[in-house]
C-alpha cells in the first residue's frame, strides 16, 4: 500500500493528503506517545543508552511496568534493546522524537505565557474586591 503523501493546492495553503494506512502508523506513533509512563522513560533516554536497572530508578516505576511500556515502545520502533549479559540495554532509535518532544514543549510554554499574559492583564484592568 502507498504511504507516500499527496499534496494538493487549496488557495494558498498546501495541503498533504496521507493514504489510510500513512494515517494509521502515524497514530500509533502518537498514541506511544500519548502515555506518562513512556515519555518518562523516553525523556530518560535522551541523553543515551541506559540499562532497565537505571531506568527504573531515574522512573521510580516499578520493574514490571518499565518492562512493559519498554516492550511497548520497542515494538512500536522507538528504542532499541540489546542484552549484554544479564542486563537489557536501551536507546532512543528516532532522534526525532527529541525534536517533536522539544517542540510540544515550546508550544505549551508559548500558550502558557500567552494565558499567563491575559491572566495578569485581565487582573490589573479588574477593580480590587475587598473581603
């Protein structure tokens, strides 16, 4: 099936049409992403490799839930795993994910300081209520 998108011309905005099949692994990138438990062992990722042990300390998850989510992420092609000995090594597998992180952030940052601005605006133009 072709996951290529299509781009088509609506005024001046240019639109990608994605096939069914583009749009369904794309929300299953975003639905790995869309849990707490694994952003934080991504997060904890993102400086490099660590071993199981050291994500569920760094985490303060319990070991069953890191081995779980990690399958999780491993599966859906976000990390890699390898086993030297006894210990379950493991790694970012898209640096991507460290840009789309660092963007959500940037964004929220802006609409918080936006609603933030309004909020100390919309205080300073109120009267003052005395209890």
């Amino acid at each position: 099936m072709n996951t290529s998108p299509k781009t088509a011309q609506d005024s001046s905005i240019k639109i990608t049409l994605w096939s069914d099949n583009a749009i369904e692994l794309i929300a299953h990138r975003f639905k790995l992403l869309a849990g707490a438990s694994r952003l934080r062992l991504l997060f904890a990722l993102y400086d490099g490799e660590k071993s199981v042990s050291e994500l569920i300390e760094i985490t303060h998850m319990e070991q069953t839930n890191v081995s779980r989510q990690l399958t999780l992420l491993a599966d859906g092609g976000l990390i890699t795993r390898h086993k030297t000995g006894q210990q379950v090594w493991c790694s970012l597998a898209d640096a991507s994910l460290i840009e789309l992180t660092g963007l959500v952030c940037q964004s929220l940052f802006q609409r918080e300081s936006s609603q933030l601005a309004s909020l100390n605006t919309n205080n300073s133009t109120s009267p003052t209520r005395r209890v």
